[in-house]
C-alpha cells in the first residue's frame, strides 16, 4: 500500500513519549499564546526539568523529524505542522490565532489538531490564484473552487519541513494539475495527487490523534 506524508507522520508521533509529549504541548501552548517558541531556559521553568533534560528533549524530537531548529541560531523554526516562517498556506483560527502550516497537509490538519473551525488561504501552485477552504465543526464548510487537487511526493525525506513540505501543495483545478506535471515530470513522476474531498477524511482523523495524543483537544 502506498504509504503518504499523513501515514508516514502518524507513525511517528505514535513513538512520543511522555516528555517528549509535554515539551511539545508546552511549545505549541507558547506559539499559540504568544506567537513563538519558549526558550530552553522557559521551558526549563515551567516544566521543572533540567536544561539537560530538555535539550535532550528537543533533540529527539528533531531526530524524529517533528521538530526543526535554525542551523545558525538553534531556534525553533517549525513544529510540525507549524512553521514559525511565513509559508502559502495560512491557517486563521476561530479563536483569532493564525498560523502558517508547513504543507496543503497541514493546513488541512491544524483545525482538527487544535479542535477548532478555520479558514486556510492559499494558493494554486500552478496558477498562483487564492484558494480559501472554510473547516467548521471538522468538516469542510465551504471551498473557493470545486475541483482542489493536493499533490505530495510519494518519498518522504527528511527533515521533511524542508525537503517534502515545500512540495505538498493544492491545485485549483485538476487541470491546472495536470499542466503542472507537464512542465514538472521528472517530480510528477515521483509523487500522487488527490481530490480535496478523498484526502480531507484521512488527514482529519490523523490530526485529530495528534491533538488528543499531545493534549491540545
């Protein structure tokens, strides 16, 4: 059976162990109350663990490719699915919180991930018009075009925020996916597409485990 980016990351996150599961929580309870990560010296307070501790911590989730950090700085710069650098595929939240997602995946996952309704903007790969796709109540609401395709390399690479995210992306139109891979076959050749509708069930169920395993449901 083919094996996608969802499969692959759900996977993974299933191997998280209980620190690992509250560094990440505490991360994504900073990004959301203030908009960027907690430092280690921040996490080390409010966590009570040694500094030790925690950048042992951080690490393994880096090792896991579900966290990645500046290779200059050593901030954190994603948290999947959260980029804390400005991609096409922005997230608002009910509550008023807006978030960049790391892939078309992603963006799709968050409002299940954090239980909340959202709208996503983004954008047509090929043609560069806007897409918004409304989720209300873990359903999709809404959609600016009928026909959303969402393309994905079939392998992931790690770490995959800068090498497979990049990648996944929406199309308006299964034309304009298919004009697409024309132009691109030495990529089209190496990944799958599918309708908006056929790959929302999968992705929701997959990031709505992954809110209720780190405690953010």
């Amino acid at each position: 059976m083919r094996e996608n980016k969802s499969t692959k990351a759900e996977r993974g996150r299933c191997e998280l162990n209980s620190s690992e599961k509250e560094v990440m929580k505490q991360i994504f309870t900073e990004i959301m109350s203030f908009g960027k990560p907690p430092t280690i010296a921040e996490l080390q307070a409010t966590l009570k663990k040694s500094s030790g501790d925690i950048i042992k911590v951080i690490n393994t989730l880096e090792e896991k490719d579900i966290l990645l950090r500046s290779k200059e700085t050593k901030e954190v710069v994603s948290i999947y699915p959260i980029s804390l650098r400005p991609t096409e595929h922005l997230v608002v939240m009910s509550d008023g919180t807006n978030f960049f997602a790391m892939c078309a995946m992603d963006a799709l996952g968050i409002p299940n991930m954090f239980n909340q309704s959202a709208t996503i903007n983004s954008q047509c790969e090929w043609c560069k018009q806007k897409i918004t796709i409304e989720i209300d109540d873990a359903e999709i609401k809404s959609q600016s075009h009928s026909d959303i395709h969402i393309w994905s390399p079939q392998e992931r690479k790690i770490p995959a925020a800068e090498t497979c995210c990049p990648l996944v992306n929406f199309f308006c139109s299964h034309s304009h996916l298919e004009e697409w891979k024309i132009k691109n076959p030495d990529l089209a050749e190496k990944g799958h597409s599918s309708l908006l509708e056929q790959a929302y069930p999968c992705i929701k169920e997959c990031w709505t485990r992954y809110g209720e395993m780190i405690g953010l449901r």
